[in-house]
C-alpha cells in the first residue's frame, strides 16, 4: 500500500486523533503524569496510552519531586494529570519523617500558597483527581501559575469516579471535542462525575 492509499484508508475511517498514531505518530499528545500517593496513576496511565497519547509518568512521594517535576523553567506537556488524594482544598501529601522533611521546599500538602510559590504550568491543561482539589482557591493558584486551564471535582466523589474521570475527558478529546464539550459531557454523564468543574480565564 503506498503512503496516497493508506492516508485515503485512515480518512475513511471514523474520525478520531487515534488515526494519527495509525498514521505513524508516536502520539497525538502528551501528559505528564503524577502519581502522588496511591491515587491510580497506573491504571490511568495504561489506559492513556491506549487511546494514543504519550505519557512522562512521575512517582511522587516528597515534596521535591512535584517541584522537581512540575516548578522552574520547564517544557510543559500540554496536559498535566495529578492523581492524588485531596481534602479541604488542598492536594495531600505523605508525611514524611521529620530527618526528611527538614530538606523539602515545603512541608504538608499542596494549597494554593505551595502552588504559587513552587510550580509552573506554561500553558498546559492540568487535571486533579483528589477530592475537593477543585476548590476555587486552588484552581485560582493553578491559573495563576500558567495553567491554561484546571479541572478537578468541587465535593468528594467516590474513589473509582476518580479513576474514570480522566480517562473519560480523554477518550472525548481523543475523539475530536473540545476541552469544553469533554467536560459538559463528564458532567453529564451521572451525579458523580457532575462534580468535577473546569476552570479558565
């Protein structure tokens, strides 16, 4: 098949960014991807990467490794997903020992005044699964910092919700949405997922 034929068998297809990687794409986009706790980042990892998306994954267990990961002068991928826990407004953190703690840029969780002070977002989508983490404080230190935009839940939904949100707005992207259409329909699809919100400027 010659490469004429195979883009006239890839635009017969149902429209989806998939047929880019069909089309030679190492992926139609990127994320980076921060497991912070136990908040599922493998699950939705494997699951990004089947819908053709490239994914930088980072563990996160202290305090240095989301700067590291997330702060300074950094190429961004256009989505940023932090799978976490949350609470009260804030991304929670593992405690750590006190010999450990003393050598983090911040110690406790990551409220708006950890966001400002030490992470950067240039331009990139930012996603938060912890519960509460869609907090008006928060997703305001998110924009603050460069985020292009901030979705996360404004209550607590239950754990597997938190799971399949992302993937969710995923495979809408994946199939050509909008970042607005993908969120209007996770929001419509049960009282769970009505909980996350998005948030621009």
């Amino acid at each position: 098949m010659t490469s004429a034929e195979e883009a006239a068998w890839l635009a017969g297809q149902r429209p989806s960014r998939v047929r880019e990687v069909q089309a030679g794409r190492l992926g139609w986009t990127e994320v980076d991807l921060l497991a912070v706790g136990d908040g599922d980042a493998t699950a939705i990892r494997g699951v990004l990467e089947g819908f053709g998306v490239r994914v930088n994954y980072f563990p996160v267990g202290q305090a240095r490794h989301i700067v590291a990961a997330l702060g300074g002068e950094r190429s961004a991928a256009p989505y940023v997903v932090i799978a976490c826990h949350g609470d009260e407004g804030a991304i929670l953190m593992d405690e750590l020992a006190e010999e450990l703690a003393a050598f983090q840029p911040f110690d406790g969780n990551i409220g708006p005044a950890e966001v400002r002070a030490h992470l950067r977002f240039p331009g990139s989508v930012v996603i938060a699964t912890g519960c509460d983490t869609g907090d008006e404080a928060l997703a305001e230190a998110f924009l603050d910092v460069g985020a292009a935009a901030y979705v996360a839940p404004v209550h607590g939904p239950f754990g597997y919700a938190s799971v399949f949100a992302p993937l969710f707005l995923f495979y809408e992207l994946t199939e050509l949405r909008t970042l607005e259409e993908a969120v209007e329909r996770l929001r419509a699809h049960d009282a769970e997922l009505a909980m996350w919100r998005l948030f621009k400027r």
